[in-house]
C-alpha cells in the first residue's frame, strides 16, 4: 500500500489520541498539523514527529502535499472546516458529530461528490473488531431476530461554562456528544424507526445536560438509551433477540470484549480483541484502505448511515426545542 500523507486541524485532546494512532500506522505519513495559533501546531508537530505545522486551518487546506485531513475542530466548527479542506481538493475524515444537522451535512455531501472526493465521518466504533464481529454474530442469526436494544452513554463531567459541552455556540449538549454512539449502534441495527419519543434536561446555557431516546418499531421492535453529562453509567449495551443476546463491555463504543449467550443465559462465545495501537487505528486504516480503493465513501461507514442518525438527532431536537446558534 502506498504512504498517505494526513493533516490534522485542530490540537485538543482527541487530536492528539488520533496522532498517536496516526504515528503508529506504518502507512501513514504525518505531513502537516494546524491550530489557530502556530505556536499550539508547531508543539503539537514536534511531539508527534509532524513535517509541517501551520497557524491558520486554511492554509493546511490548501498544502498541496496533504491526502487527506482529519478534521478534530469543536462540533460547530465540523460543516465550515469540511467545506473549507473539500473546497481545496482534500479527501476528509471529520471527527463525529459531522454537522449541528441534517441540511449542513447534505450540502458537504453534495460538495464532495461535486469534487469527487472522498468523506467519512469519524464513527470509530463501526471500524473497530469488536463491533464488526457483534455484526457479524447478527447477520449470521445468532441470536434469531433482534428485538430489543438497549444503550447508555453518561459521564459525570464537571460543569465548566468555557467548556465546548456546555457552550450552545460549540454545538455542545449531550446528544450530539454522547448519544450519537447509542443511536448510531441502534440504527446499525434496526434503521429508522417508526417513533421516536425523548425528552431532555435543557440547562440554562441552553444545551442537553441529560436525555432519554427511545426508538420503536411498529412490529415491537425497540431501543432504549440515556446519554448525559450529570450522572455516571455502566455505559454498557445489549442487544437481545428471540434466540439469544449480545453484551457489549463497559464503554459500548470502544470496548474490546464482547460475549454471546443464548436466550436462557448461557454463555455461548466470547470475543476479545485488544487494540493494535488506542483504538483509532481502525478508522485510519479504513480510510486508507478506501482511498487505496479509490472509493468515495466507506461501506463500513456510508454516507446514508450518517444521515439517518442526523435525522433522528434534529428530530429529538425538534422535541426538545433546541436549537443551535445561526439555526
């Protein structure tokens, strides 16, 4: 496989989880690193071993020795940096939530096929072994046809009004943050529901401090899930059907061990895999596995996916009247 040459915009935290992901990917060139001010990016490059670091996100867009961009900006930031690295003819990988809604990622899908470039949201859960296996025990009627899906994603986080999470102008809230993963692994499973019912604790900076989304299906189908800021959870999940369940390890999203039991409680399999570097390396590797491929998009994480979720997100917005600013 050829070497790709990545840049990253933005230096926060899951920046720098991804770059040590990146550094360890034999096929991965670390070309160049962007923050809104030199001094971050040129840190960030020298602990990382980067080539390049820029004081302005533009000017990494228009680096014409950059493949590909790994967009690591706050949530708000996601739709204009995308438009802004399409627009220089660079291929994305855009940390999730993609956009604060539907018709912004409508127009960055648009623009991408206009360029002819390939996006992805950064759904790292959907490349990662485990998940892919708990698929495949799905597909391959392990536990008959599934039914029932339930899923938390709730950290006790420290309130902070600078904080991102807490800032309605940085796209925060729990939903966006946290419950995309539950809704992103009960769509997965079940596609678009027929109802949605959700409520939320709106606090006084205006974004979702806790909420609760249940999904349901005209033929008794039904996901169940809590996602919040305020109170910590086992965030586990399970997945149950008519012949048996599905267990997925404390941190749904990014566990490393799954089991599988039969519908009166016996274990039936185990599956554990450990990660090859953090975690992240899986989505990089799809990423350049697509554009070793010359794909658009990933099949592991495809365009249609992405919007389905985004649509279920507006919805439970729309419940709660919720509303991000400039929407």
């Amino acid at each position: 496989m050829k070497k790709f040459r990545w840049g990253i915009i933005g230096t926060g935290k899951i920046a720098h989880t991804f770059a040590e992901a990146l550094a360890g990917c034999e096929d991965a060139e670390l070309c160049a690193v962007a923050s809104r001010t030199l001094g971050k990016a040129q840190k960030f490059a020298e602990k990382f071993g980067f080539a390049k670091a820029y004081g302005s996100y533009q000017e990494l867009a228009d680096d014409a020795d950059v493949d590909v961009v790994y967009i690591a900006t706050p949530m708000a930031s996601h739709y204009g940096d995308s438009i802004m690295c399409l627009n220089s003819g660079k291929n994305v990988l855009c940390e999730k939530t993609i956009a604060l809604n539907a018709g912004q990622f409508e127009k960055v899908l648009s623009l991408a096929k206009e360029k002819n470039l390939f996006f992805m949201e950064a759904m790292w859960m959907k490349c990662r072994p485990v998940y892919l296996n708990m698929m495949e025990w799905i597909k391959s009627g392990k536990i008959g046809t599934p039914k029932y899906i339930k899923a938390d994603f709730s950290n006790y986080i420290l309130y902070d009004p600078n904080d991102r999470l807490f800032r309605l102008d940085c796209g925060g809230g729990a939903l966006l943050d946290l419950g995309v993963y539950p809704l992103t692994l009960a769509d997965a499973i079940f596609g678009t529901p027929d109802e949605i019912i959700s409520t939320a604790y709106i606090g006084s900076d205006g974004v979702d401090l806790h909420n609760t989304i249940q999904l349901r299906y005209n033929d008794g189908r039904f996901a169940s899930m809590d996602n919040g800021f305020e109170i910590q959870l086992s965030n586990n999940a399970i997945i149950s059907g008519t012949e048996g369940y599905i267990t997925l390890g404390r941190w749904f999203h990014c566990t490393c061990e799954s089991a599988l039991y039969s519908k009166d409680g016996k274990l039936i399999e185990k599956y554990d895999h450990d990660n090859d570097i953090n975690g992240y390396e899986y989505e990089i590797r799809e990423v350049q596995r697509c554009l070793e491929a010359g794909l658009k998009e990933s099949p592991l994480v495809p365009h249609s996916d992405t919007m389905r979720v985004m649509k279920l997100m507006d919805e439970c917005r729309r419940q709660w009247n919720m509303k991000f600013d400039g929407e």
